[in-house]
C-alpha cells in the first residue's frame, strides 16, 4: 500500500518527530514502551513492563562487561601501536563493540518492542578486508556505538539501582507474610518509623503497601524504558541526515514500484480496451456492414427482406453504440469531466444493488487525477461489494481535509477483504500511490470493511 508523507520539519527536530512517529507505528500490534496504556492495571498486565524490568536488571552485566572490554581493550591495543601489533587488535576490538551494538538493538527491540534500524554504510565491495576496515573506521556510527557501549555501565548502573530499589520494596511488601512464617517474624523500616510483624497474619496489613510500590516499579520501569530506548537510538540509531536519507531512499523505492505497477496496470487496460473492441464493438459493426450489404442486394428483388435486414442493422447499431458507451464509461465517465464528483458518484450509487448514501463535501473541484482516482476507487469498492461482501447498506464520503482529499467506502458486509497482488484493491492502492496518495483496507472477519484513500491535493 502507498504511505502517507506530510512535512515535519528539518533538522534534529524533524528527525525526532520521524523517529518518534516510526517507532510507535512500526511494530504493528506488537507492544511497546511507546505505545503501551499507562494504566496501571494495563500495564501490570502488560508483557512489555516484565520484558523491560528484566532488561533493566540485567544489562548492568552488559554494561561491566563492556567496560571492561573496552578499558582492557583499548588500553592494550594502544600500548602496543609502538610494535604495530596494537593494529590488528584495534580492528578486532572495533569489530567486536561493533557486533555488540547490534546485539544491544536487538535487545532493545525485545525488551522495549521499539526497533532501532542500524545505521552504518554500506561496506566497500569485494573481498579485501582492510577496505572494509577502512569503510568501518570513516563510518561515523562505528564510533558512536563505541561511546554507548562507553557510557553503557553508568547508565545501566543507575537503572539497576533505581529498579533493585523500587521492585525490591514491591517484592518485600507483598510477600512479607510468606517471608515472616519462613523466618519467624519480620521487621520492616520505613525510614522514620519500623513494623515489627510477629506471624503471618501481622504481615497481611503491609501488603496493602505493597500495592502502592507495585504501580511506583511498574511506572518508573517505564520511565526508565522510554529514556533507554530514546538513548539507544540517539546512539545505535541513524543520524538526522542518515534518518531523511533512508526515508527518501524508501519512498523513492516505493514510488518506483508502484510507478511500474502503474505502467502495467496501463498496458493491462490498454490490452482490455483493444480485446473489447475487438470482439465486442467492432464484430457488432462489422455485421451492421454485412446486413447493410445484404439488404442493399435485395433492395430491388426482395424489399421485405431488405427491410428486415435494415432493421437488423439498426438494433445492431444500437447495441454497439451502447457498449462504446459503457466502455468509453469505463475508461473516463463524460459525466465525471463535465459534472464533477458528486454527480458521478451518484450515478454508481444508483446503479448498485445495494442502498448506498453519498456524501460529498469538496468546495471546490481537485484536480483531475485527483477525481478520477477517486472515482474508481469508490467504482471498484462497489463492485466489491455487489460481488463478495452480502451487505445491505453502503455509505460514501468524499471530503476535503486540509490538503487532502479523503474518500471513504463502509460497507455492512461479512469483511474478510484483503488486498492481494494483482487485485482490485492493490490496484487501486497503486493508482493512489501515483500522486503519493495512500490507500487502506480494514476488513475483520465480520465486518464492517472500510476502503479509506487519503490523496493529496491543491486548490
């Protein structure tokens, strides 16, 4: 299907703003510290809160071994530039922090469900390792995942403690009752004031309190979760110039693919077109002409017969101009070009089977393409569900929405549509992406299906 593309902005806020809305999209439904409730049932419920707890209490083992790596690493490795042998083992060194920053993305990805996309250059071809050395050392991000794996301990030291801390409480609290009848009793300090618990049923009473440091550790494992993945991709993730590049680069794959879907599309129809005319109008004509032939023969010995057959013509002549009719309705309705949307519209609503109500609010007519995209999708969307759907009510909207116009089809029917390759419904997501438009088809088994194009347009 097409994407939508709207402006937002340059620079790192822009990027930001791309980063942000990629990272709550991206995942689909899966949960993610970005998109998750912020109840606190919700997220007690949540497998994404238990995921980034033990990420949390984890990876300060990552963060020693790091620097520990990395202290011992590079110490050694630069000691020894007197004798070159420092040399392979900094290339070893780089390569190594460089296979633990993609290991910590995928960490990320699995404790936090936010994907941070790798940001390198692509390597120097051929099988040379020092170009590829090469390409790694000049590949900015090398260095920045050598500072993250850097800064790791700190940071994941923090974490560690604010979570031992909070999760700790939380544990003590509700459990108490089983830890007092294990040891005998139980004194908890709260600071100014301590609780002595003798048996298990002294114990019940703080776990009320337990509740309270459940909703804090489910919360500040948040808090500390969305400040480690925007982190790590401020980090591992691309660079602003990195982020626009990648995205124009996917847009401009994307526009090529539909571009050419377009083209066959075309030389699809084109093919149609002629095979309709071929064995449709042109036989049509191409009897009128023998019936007329026939007839001006036996005008002077059979004038009855030759009536017959001038009559035969004429309904065959009717018949072919009906389906140029319905063919030239096909290619581009004349009543799209002189009355607009609404009335062309209003036509297919009134030749479906089912009831369907029209609601067109565009003050003013968009551009051509912009209507006769529009049209047939609400054409193809129709017949989709005079054929599959079994629905009894339909209803349309047109509507202009900033510098967008939004063509909506909801149908009643059973669902189920899903668009595949070489479908109608691809094939209208593909005319929509012609002019950076987009198309989407939400259709549970059940109903109701919704056909929403979104198509960019100035007045």
């Amino acid at each position: 299907m097409g994407e939508l593309s709207r402006d937002s902005g340059g620079g790192a806020v822009g990027w930001a703003a791309t980063w942000w809305a990629a990272a709550t999209r991206g995942g689909g439904d899966a949960p993610s510290v970005l998109t998750g409730s912020w109840a606190p049932l919700a997220m007690v419920r949540s497998s994404v809160t238990w995921r980034s707890a033990l990420y949390l209490a984890v990876s300060l083992a990552f963060g020693i071994g790091w620097l520990v790596v990395l202290t011992a690493g590079l110490s050694v490795s630069v000691a020894l530039l007197i004798i070159w042998v420092g040399l392979p083992l900094l290339a070893l060194l780089m390569i190594a922090w460089r296979a633990g920053a993609m290991l910590e993305r995928r960490l990320v990805r699995a404790a936090f469900g936010v994907r941070v996309p790798d940001p390198y250059r692509r390597l120097p071809a051929g099988r040379n390792p020092l170009t590829k050395l090469k390409g790694m050392v000049t590949d900015p991000a090398t260095w920045k995942d050598l500072v993250y794996l850097a800064v790791l301990f700190p940071v994941t030291l923090v974490e560690f403690v604010v979570s031992a801390a909070v999760w700790g409480a939380t544990v003590t609290t509700l459990f108490l009752p089983a830890i007092v009848a294990g040891n005998g009793g139980a004194e908890i300090n709260f600071g100014v004031v301590s609780y002595w618990a003798g048996n298990p049923l002294e114990a019940v009473p703080v776990m009320a309190l337990g509740a309270v440091f459940l909703v804090i550790a489910v919360y500040a494992t948040r808090a500390m979760a969305i400040g480690h993945t925007v982190w790590a991709a401020l980090l591992l993730g691309p660079s602003p110039a990195q982020a626009e590049n990648v995205e124009l680069r996917k847009r401009t794959e994307h526009l090529r693919a539909s571009r050419a879907r377009g083209v066959d599309a075309a030389e699809f129809e084109r093919r149609r077109i002629e095979r309709d005319l071929h064995d449709g109008a042109q036989q049509r004509l191409l009897a009128v002409a023998m019936d007329i032939g026939r007839a001006r023969a036996k005008l002077d010995d059979d004038p009855e017969g030759a009536r017959a057959l001038i009559e035969q013509a004429h309904s065959g002549t009717k018949e072919a101009i009906s389906e140029l009719r319905d063919l030239a309705r096909g290619i581009y309705p004349a009543i799209l070009t002189d009355r607009g949307l609404d009335p062309a519209l209003s036509g297919l609503a009134g030749r479906a089977p089912v009831p369907v109500e029209v609601d067109v609010d565009l003050p003013e007519r968009p551009p051509a393409a912009v209507e006769s995209i529009a049209y047939f999708i609400v054409a193809e969307s129709l017949a989709n569900v005079a054929k599959y759907a079994r629905a009894t009510q339909v209803s349309v909207r047109v509507a202009r929405e900033d510098r967008w116009v939004v063509v909506e089809v909801i149908d009643n029917g059973v669902g189920g549509a899903v668009a595949r390759p070489e479908g109608g419904l691809s094939g209208l997501a593909d005319r929509a992406a012609t002019i950076d438009g987009m198309l989407i088809v939400d259709s549970p088994p059940g109903g109701p299906t919704i056909v929403r194009a979104d198509l960019p347009c100035t007045w």
